[in-house]
C-alpha cells in the first residue's frame, strides 16, 4: 500500500522519533505547527477514525494511554491533541494520527 505512514513505520522514510512501542510510533511533524508538534500513529494501517471499529480500538486506546507519557516527556503540561478526517477537514495523510501540539498558547479551535 502506497501510505507515507506506513513508509515511515517500515523504516522506508526517515522520521525523529519520540516514542515508539510495539503497537505506536510518535514523531516529530515534518512541518510544525506549534513550537512542539508531534504525531502519534499506530503501526497498523487505520485510513482514519473512521476505521476504529471494537477490533481496532485497542490500538486508539493504547495510543492515548500513551500520550501522557509523550507529553511528559516533550515538557508539556497543556496541549492540543487533533485529528483531522478527510479533505475538507483538512488530512493530508491516510492513515490515522493524532497531533500534539504545545509549546505556545494555543488559544480556541478555528
Ligand atoms: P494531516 O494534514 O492532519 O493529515 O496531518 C499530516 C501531517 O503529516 C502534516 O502536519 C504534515 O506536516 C505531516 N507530515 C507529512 N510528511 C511527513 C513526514 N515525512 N514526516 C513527518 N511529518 C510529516
Ligand atoms: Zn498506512
């Protein structure tokens, strides 16, 4: 499958990694946001939310059990986590992610 995620999880694009598990890899947004913004994903491809399904929840789960410890570990106390769900809601990327960001005063959702 032809998924630049996928693509990093493999090995086969370069990435900075923060955190990774057997089922979760987090790493910096190649194009950043906030002064800290990372990307957490699940190794297993997931087009999006719309693939969690009682199957594939574990792995979500798993994810923001996880985000607690990303974030300590980045120094965040407050941050933003965001996923964003097809075109118009502006994915670029088709595999499931969810962005922290922080480091800034982030203010209301647009
Ligand atoms: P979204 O636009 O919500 O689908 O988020 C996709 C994110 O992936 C964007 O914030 C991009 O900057 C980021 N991105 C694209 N390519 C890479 C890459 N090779 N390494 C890290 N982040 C990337
Ligand atoms: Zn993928």
């Amino acid at each position: 499958m032809d998924c630049l995620f996928c693509k990093i999880v493999a090995g086969e694009i370069p990435n900075k990694t923060v955190y990774e598990d057997d089922q979760v890899l987090a790493f910096y947004d190649i194009a950043p946001k906030a002064p800290v913004h990372v990307l957490v994903i699940p190794k297993c491809h997931l087009s999006g939310v719309r693939d969690i399904t009682p199957d594939t929840a574990t792995v979500v789960g798993h994810i923001f059990e996880v985000i607690p410890q990303i974030t300590e570990k980045l120094g965040l106390t407050d941050y933003r986590v965001v996923s964003n769900n097809g075109v118009e809601a502006g994915q670029t990327v088709g595999h499931l992610h969810f962005h922290i960001l922080g480091g800034r005063i982030l203010g209301e959702m647009g």
